[in-house]
C-alpha cells in the first residue's frame, strides 16, 4: 500500500467534502479497507481541520477529564457493542443484550447498572485504528498520532496538563494529572514534552484504609516527628550551608516545600475516603476500581484537571469469559456511582469521563487451546464511551458491521476524539505546544501528518 | 562560610587500629593547597579561566574525590569500606591509582553500556521496537565492547556496516533502533549519534545527499520471532539525484562520490567518517566524553555541533581529539586524560559569580543523580533490591533481583521511580531526553514514601550498622561513611545528639531518621 498516493487522492475529495466526512467512502470496496489497514482504513485524511475553526478556547465547556482506562482491550462484544444474534462463536455464554433506559440502545447483561445511566452516556461503536500491539495502540488511542517520524507526542493528560496545569495558573498543591493508582507502563505519557508533565502515580490502593498515597499518606509517621525530621533535615544541610545562594540546590528546596505543603497540609485529605458516607462507598465497590472512581471524583471536585483511572487485566486471551464476570460486575458498578454522583452534584456537565482501551478485543471467540474461549487483541474496531463536559447522552455514535469485526458507519478515529475533548476543554487544536528542538507541532494533528479523520464529534457535542 | 576546621579524630573511627588524621581539612568538601596545573588540560583551561579573570575552585576533598570519582566512572556509590580506606590512604599518587582501578571495574562496562544504550536507543517497544532478544543481544555487544575497551573507530565501524541477523550480528541493530527506516531517517541518527550534528537542521539536498549512503540498507524477517536480518542489498533501486553512471552520494562535507553496485554504500561513508581527517568524527566524541564527566560540553549541547556554536575552549577540544587519535581511538586514554586532571578535581564550591565560570569549568558542577544510579546507591546503602519485569514477550520476563539498575539492558521496563527521576525514553538518542531536574513529586518520594522508608526502616544492613555497642557518634559515623562517603564533622556530630537526646524521637527512631536525612541531603542526591 502506498500512503503516498493514497494521500494526494484523499486529500482533494476531503477538500470538497468539507465537513460531509463520508463522501469518497463509498468508492472503497471492503477488501481494499482491509488492504489499507492501519491508517488507510475507511475515513478521510485530515484536510486542514475538517471543523470550522474552534472558538473552542472561548467556550470552555469541560474542567476535567476522568480518563477510565481499561489496559489490555475491553471486549466491545460484550460490553457496549452485543451483538447477540450472532451466535455462540462471537457471543460465547455473555449471549444476552439488555436494554437501557434510552430507547433503542442495548448493553452487555453484565452490565446492569450502567444500562441504567445510558441517558448520560454516549457509546462510539465504530472507533478504529487497525493496531493490534498493545504499545503502539496505547500510543495512537492517547495521542492521536501516527507513529514513526521521529517524534513522541504527549497523549492527552499530559497536553492538558500543559494547558491546564501549572503554565496556566493552576496553583492546587494536587498535581494536575493523576493516575490511579500505578503508571500505564510501555507508555510514554508525556512524549516529547517531557517528565514535567507526566502524570502522578497515587501508589497505594483507596480501597484500603488509608489510601497510602506514595509520598503524601505516610503511616505511622505523626506530624509532630515529620516536623522534627524536617528541621532536623534542615539542620545537616552541610553542603547547602556552604553554598547557600545556589540556584540548583535553590530549586530543590522549592521542591521540598511543595513537598511539605502537600505532607502536613490539608491538600493530602482529598485521598482520605474516611469522610464519604458508607452506603456511597459500597454503591462504587469495595475495590480498587470502585474506589478508583470515588477518589477520582473528590480530585476532580477540587480542580484537578486530568485523573486517569488505570484499570489493569482486560488482555483476557485464555479463560476470557470467567475473567468478565468477575471484571464487568465492578467496573459495572464503580462507573455507573461515579456517572451518578458526579451528576448529583452537578460536575457531570463540566467533567469529560472517557472510558476506553487501547483497542476491542477479537469479536469470533477463539475456543481451541491453548485460549479455551479467549479474545485477541482488536483494533479494526471497538467501542468508547463519553460522557459529560459537553458530550450529550443516550446516543450511540456510529456502528461496527453484524459481528463486530467491521466498521459499517461513521469511523470515528483517535484525532476525532481527542480534537473533540480539547474543543470541549477550550484547549486550541490548533495551539503550539513547547518542543525541545523548536520544532511548530500543534495540540492536534494536520493533513500534513497524514492522519485519518472522521471528522469531530460534533453530533453529540 | 561557617564550617572550617574541622578535625576528624581517631574517636570517629570504627574498628581496631583508630588513625589519627594528621590534616585538618578546610570544610568536608575542599581541601588545603593551591592549585598546580600539571597537565596540558590544566594549563589550557586555567589559562583561559585567567584571561576571563575568574579563579578557579579549590582541589576538591579527598572524601569528595572518591565519592565523585565512583559516581562519575562507574555510576556507583562507593561502600563505607572504601570510602574510608580512601580517605585515610596517605599514599601520594592515590587518586591516580584510584582511577585506574575503577577504570577496570565491571561496573564500569555497566554504566557507560547504559549511557551508549541512551544514545542508540536500546529499548524493546514503541516507539523503536527491537524486541527484547534483539535488545539483550545488542546491550551485551555494546557492553563487552566498553568492557573489552574496543577502539572507538572500530566500534563505530563495525555499528555502520555490519549485515547479518539481529540476533547473531547484535551490531545490525543500529539499523533497527530508529524510529523510521527511512534513508533520511537513518542519516539523521547517524549524523546525531557519531558527529554530533542534528541534521534536521540541514538543507534538503545535504540531507539526501548523505541518505543516499543508507538507500540499499534492506531489512528481512525470517520465521522465528522478531527476527530480522540487515543487509546490504543493491537492487533496491537507488535513491536521489540516479544518473545512470550509478547511485550519487555526497558527504556531508559536500564531497560528491559516485557509489557502484559491488560496493555497500555505508562501508564508503564508514571509512570516510571514521578517516583522522575527518572534521565531526573525534571531536564529537571527545567532546562528548568531557561533557559526561564534566556536566557540560567544549561545545554545548554537546549534540548540537554546528558552526554557529563554537566551543568556549577551541584549544582544548583540538588537544582532545589529537589525543584520540594519536592513541588509536582509546576512549579509556581521554577518560584518564581528563580525570587526572586538577580541572576534573576542583571542589564544586566556585569562587566566582560570572557566568562564563561554568562555561568555563571553574568549578566542579553540581548534578543530580541519575535515576538509575540514584536507585542503585539507596538498594547499597540498604541492602535491597528492586523488582524489574519486562511484560514481553509472554510470560513475563523477570530481572533477577540482584541485578542492578544502570545494568538494565532494555529501556522499556516499566518503572515509576525510574521515570519519576527522568530516565530517558531512549526515542531520539538526543543526550537531552535524560533529565536530572528535582521535581515535587520526587521530594514527595523521597522524604514520605512507603518505597524509599520500607527500604530505610526494614534495611537489615542498616540495622546492623545502627546497632549501638558503641557510642551514638560510631553509629553516626557508620551512617555517613555509608550513606556520605565521609566522616561527619563535629558540628554534625553535635546535632545528631541533640537530636537523639531531644526526647521528641525514641531510640532506634533518632537514628533511622538520621538515615533518613542523609539521603535526603542535598549531599547525597547531587554529585558533587
């Protein structure tokens, strides 16, 4: 396949499209789709920016964004996506759909609860991207970008941690973007920007008592010996005595006291879930997910612009379907809570939740050993949800083919969703972001990076 | 400047045969005696200092020398044994020996194979995907080469042209260790890597014209997994301006040459770049040796060569690279060359405010640890291991626990203290990926983590050494001698004390929080 030539054909029919993302798709037959592949899947080439020119920066509708990340590929089969009349070899025993509380939308049985919350939701059934690598797909699905000319780009938490964080005045002694609880890994959140903007890892596990926040919750260390060890610190300072005035070691200390600030501060309560009333902590699930969730709203409640949610396990290959019912059931419950409660207090409208792997997983089971009823990783298309800073509910974006395997309507790919966050958070697509050799890279993508668009959200923003 | 003249007394000592210290010494950091400049790197740099009018530093301590000498050259921390047998030598040439010794250590081959794993990019996943037998392979050649101490241009050489499989010829993954495999791509790596060049910056014609070197390099799978062989392979049809008289290629010194089919083109751009007349090829590594030892580059950022940026020291860098290559590209020959050096031993305490001082290596620079030797030195000081795990392929691969951390050959194994401390992502080889800049977060890490205080608290090393038989000051100077690589002075001596008998901390716990302290000085994270 040749990008090249695709590119220059591509680009001419998006030019008259417009912000008619379909036209020209007709014109490819399934076997070439699956020919192109990766970037050259059904879609159009981002033609400048297919959107008129956001007056995003304007009209900031979301504060934060709650990252759900489900690392290993979630089934879209058996969660958002059912397909139940497509028979034992694609539904395996999760062969029931059930309908929600918007009309005409189903969900996966084990997922009750949410089905429930449907009006807040909407589902993308026809995201695609074609990887099928767990490193390079976390890259594409969090950036946005194709990989291989040179440069690492920041995926979302870390941009909105540049736009959000502490260069745009953000002063909470919280940092800005928080994963919960250990780091993604094989992922490079901050790319090129660097480890300034990576995220915090909390450490610890809030379904414990305390959440021993690595570096903030120390147990068995009381206030009154944190204090006496700081002066005492302060006391053996030998060498920042002797060259006092340094600017390096000044810069140190500055970090310490942030430090401080954060140990024997207040801040460092946001983890304490001893405050939240019982009947609420068992409706998320006494879990790490679940009070993933909890923890995720009371950052989010007090200005932290970006949590991510690390839901490890979902790489379910072998003994996939025990491992769903054991999963589903908690994640069930801790997200359909968080949708619930963030709207009660009234932050769904300015809170982005984002639930998403870094592909679906293989629609026809694979049942012969050594998977015994197993699910591979699938990237060709699987299911997202979005929900609140702006994202309408009850809709359902888009559509995979009869078993899943294809998309049959409206491509929706990484760039598009992530175009449409930054619109919602007022974030400039177009804004230059700091690059240590100088090089001009915006926030998202243009035609001449030659990636796919389906075009922004716009019909459910 | 409140701490001089301290004296170290024979009471301080652990063990039988107490020495009495004959010198007392000026602070803990500097010591007594002017300098004088023997080597022709003393007298080129404190030449120049003396036009800039700036006085140069003090001759750093010996306890100073010893630990910033094992940090630098072998990226360890020296063990309270031989920080102290160090110090209390009163042989003359020790320092010298010192170095020599280190210079033949293992660990040495450990640390300057995870620097050149920096630089090429040793990493198993995205965005360069070796995959990790590709990767074990290719850190084991880049470490036996530092260890066998191959010369230079050889290494170089043999990085360029080598064809074969990436598991039996580990060289041919420079080729593999980029993020395209573009002609363009591969020049631009080449260039950043061997001459110091960042060749983006380059106009098109100069770039394509040294990428039509790297046009014929062809890639093939085979069956077993992820492997892949690198050849030269002619009938890839050639690259750039194609005359039918065969493939064109310019040098990047605008040196034209026309390629014929029998021949593979990188061997003709390898013998060109590795030619002692070459302009880049030993200033860019001499250069770049000064700049690790030194904190800064001749020419800064010692990856950005470039006419606009000349060096601060053009005599200097000229008196390296002759040096090189009279030596036969011995890169062992420059490291002694510069750590022999009073300009290499100057106390990191200046005695100037200019600016151009640093640029002009008046004085030693303070750096943070770098995240893999900072992990390596708290695990010695408290006798515990790390967990590393790569999560491909499957199953997991799990590094033996004994390993140490600058011995990681593949830097994709995830690890949030690595990356809270600035690892480098190894995606560009650019020598700026690596960070060493304080952040809160990593305060945070290392004054209230479970990770840091488990080790601290649940250390059966340091147990051992706070067992109090002795006085409090033993146990004191065990810890600093450990943890410091110096005797406390008796003004600390004093603190410590009083911390310990303030009533506010109980026993065992006065001293765990004297540990604790030491390692969140200052002195401890920053090489000094």
């Amino acid at each position: 396949m040749s990008m090249e030539l695709y590119r220059d054909t591509r680009l001419s029919s998006a030019n008259e499209a417009g912000r008619v993302p379909f036209t020209g798709r007709a014109s490819l037959s399934r076997r070439q789709i699956l020919r192109n592949g990766v970037f050259g899947a059904a879609g159009l080439l981002l033609a400048g920016r297919l959107d008129s020119p956001a007056p995003a920066a304007r009209r900031a509708r979301a504060k934060a964004v709650i990252q759900i990340w489900l690392w290993g590929g979630p089934p879209h089969l058996d969660t958002f996506d059912p397909k139940p009349e497509a028979g034992n070899d694609y539904c395996g025993p999760l062969a029931k759909a059930i309908p929600t509380n918007v009309d005409g939308i189903m969900v996966g049985e084990l997922l009750p609860l949410l089905a429930k919350q449907a009006d807040k939701y909407s589902i993308i059934r026809s995201m695609t991207h074609g990887i099928n690598s767990h490193e390079t797909a976390s890259y594409i699905v969090q950036t946005g970008r194709k990989p291989g000319d040179g440069q690492v780009y920041p995926c979302v938490g870390a941009v909105v941690s540049l736009f959000k964080g502490y260069d745009a005045g953000y002063t909470g002694l919280i940092p800005p973007y928080i994963v919960l609880t250990t780091p993604q890994g094989r992922f490079s959140e901050a790319g090129f920007l660097g480890s300034r903007y990576k995220p915090f890892a909390t450490g610890g596990d809030p379904a414990r008592t305390p959440f021993a926040v690595e570096g903030v919750v120390a147990q068995g260390i009381t206030e009154k010996r944190q204090k006496s060890r700081r002066d005492f610190l302060g006391k053996l300072n030998t060498l920042g005595r002797v060259m006092k005035g340094d600017p390096q070691l000044a810069a140190l200390d500055q970090c310490e006291k942030q430090a401080y600030d954060l140990i024997l501060g207040d801040a460092g309560k946001v983890f304490d879930l001893s405050g939240e009333k019982k009947e609420l902590r068992d409706q998320y699930g006494l879990n790490t997910f679940g009070q993933s969730c909890l923890v995720a709203r009371r950052l989010v409640e007090r200005g932290v612009p970006y949590v991510t949610i690390n839901s490890r396990g979902w790489d379910t290959h072998k003994d996939h379907f025990p491992a769903m019912r054991r999963k589903l059931p908690e994640m069930d419950k801790g997200m359909a809570t968080l949708l619930q409660d963030l709207s009660d207090r009234g932050l769904l409208e300015s809170t982005i939740i984002w639930w998403s792997g870094e592909f679906g997983a293989t629609p026809k089971v694979q049942w012969e050993p050594p998977w015994n009823g197993g699910r591979g990783h699938y990237g060709k298309v699987f299911s997202v949800v979005v929900a609140g800073g702006g994202f309408k509910g009850g809709r359902v974006v888009g559509a995979s083919d009869e078993k899943g395997e294809e998309v049959k309507d409206r491509p929706v790919y990484p760039v598009d969703l992530i175009g449409s966050f930054y619109e919602l958070l007022g974030i400039d697509p177009d804004a230059k972001l700091p690059h240590p050799q100088g090089l001009t890279v915006r926030a998202t993508p243009s035609a001449d990076d030659g990636v796919r668009s389906g075009g922004r959200l716009k019909e459910i923003m | 400047m409140n701490i001089r003249c301290l004296t170290v007394a024979a009471f301080l000592m652990f063990g039988p045969g107490a020495v009495t210290m004959s010198n007392a010494v000026v602070s803990p950091f500097e010591s007594r005696g002017g300098l004088k400049p023997r080597s022709q790197i003393d007298r080129l740099v404190f030449g120049r200092l003396k036009q800039l009018g700036i006085e140069p530093a003090n001759i750093c301590s010996d306890a100073v020398f010893v630990r910033r000498v094992f940090l630098d050259v072998i990226g360890t921390l020296p063990t309270a044994q031989e920080a102290r047998t160090f110090i209390l030598d009163k042989s003359p040439g020790k320092r010298s020996a010192l170095i020599d010794r280190l210079l033949e250590r293992e660990e040495f081959a450990d640390y300057w194979a995870m620097k050149w794993s920096d630089l090429l990019r040793v990493k198993a996943e995205f965005p360069i995907n070796l995959w990790p037998n590709a990767v074990q392979a290719y850190h084991r050649w880049i470490r036996a080469s530092i260890r066998d101490n191959v010369a230079y241009d050889r290494f170089v050489w043999e990085l360029l042209t080598s064809s074969g499989s990436n598991f039996r010829v580990p060289q041919v993954n420079f080729y593999r260790a980029i993020q395209s495999k573009e002609p363009q791509a591969i020049a631009q790596a080449v260039a950043l890597t061997f001459m110091g060049v960042r060749a983006d910056k380059w106009d098109k014609d100069r770039l394509s014209g040294m990428a039509a070197f790297f046009s014929q390099v062809a890639y093939k799978g085979t069956v077993e997994w992820k492997e892949e062989i690198v050849t030269f392979d002619p009938n890839i049809a050639a690259f750039g301006p194609n005359s039918s008289g065969g493939l064109r290629a310019v040098f990047p010194d605008g040196s034209p040459v026309t390629l014929s089919a029998d021949r593979d083109p990188r061997r003709v751009f390898a013998d060109w770049l590795i030619d002692s007349k070459n302009p880049w090829f030993a200033r860019n590594i001499v250069n770049r040796v000064w700049s690790w030892l030194l904190g800064r580059g001749i020419i800064h950022e010692p990856d950005d060569i470039r006419p606009d940026n000349p060096a601060v020291n053009p005599k200097l860098l000229a008196y390296l690279e002759k040096q090189l290559i009279s030596h036969k590209y011995d890169l062992k020959h420059i490291y002694r060359l510069i750590l022999y050096s009073d300009t290499y031993q100057l106390s990191c305490i200046p005695k100037t405010d200019k600016a151009e001082g640093a640029a002009n290596f008046s004085h030693y620079p303070l750096r943070r640890l770098e995240a893999e030797v900072l992990i390596d030195a708290l695990c010695q000081i408290t006798g515990t291991t790390e967990k590393y795990s790569s999560a491909v392929p499957e199953p997991f691969t799990f590094v033996p626990e004994e390993n140490r951390s600058i011995a990681l050959a593949d830097g994709s194994i995830t690890s949030s203290f690595l990356e809270m401390f600035g690892r480098p992502p190894r995606d560009t080889g650019l020598e700026s990926e690596r960070s060493n800049r304080p952040s809160a977060a990593q305060r945070l890490h290392l004054l209230n983590s479970t990770h840091i205080r488990r080790k601290i608290e649940q250390s059966r090393k340091l147990r051992f050494l706070m067992q109090s038989k002795g006085n409090p000051r033993q146990v004191a100077t065990r810890l600093y001698l450990a943890i410091l690589s110096r005797f406390p002075t008796d003004e600390e001596l004093k603190i410590v004390q009083t911390y310990s008998s303030s009533g506010s901390v109980k026993g065992r716990e006065a001293t765990v929080d004297l540990a604790w302290a030491l390692i969140n000085s200052p002195e401890f994270l920053y090489r000094h």
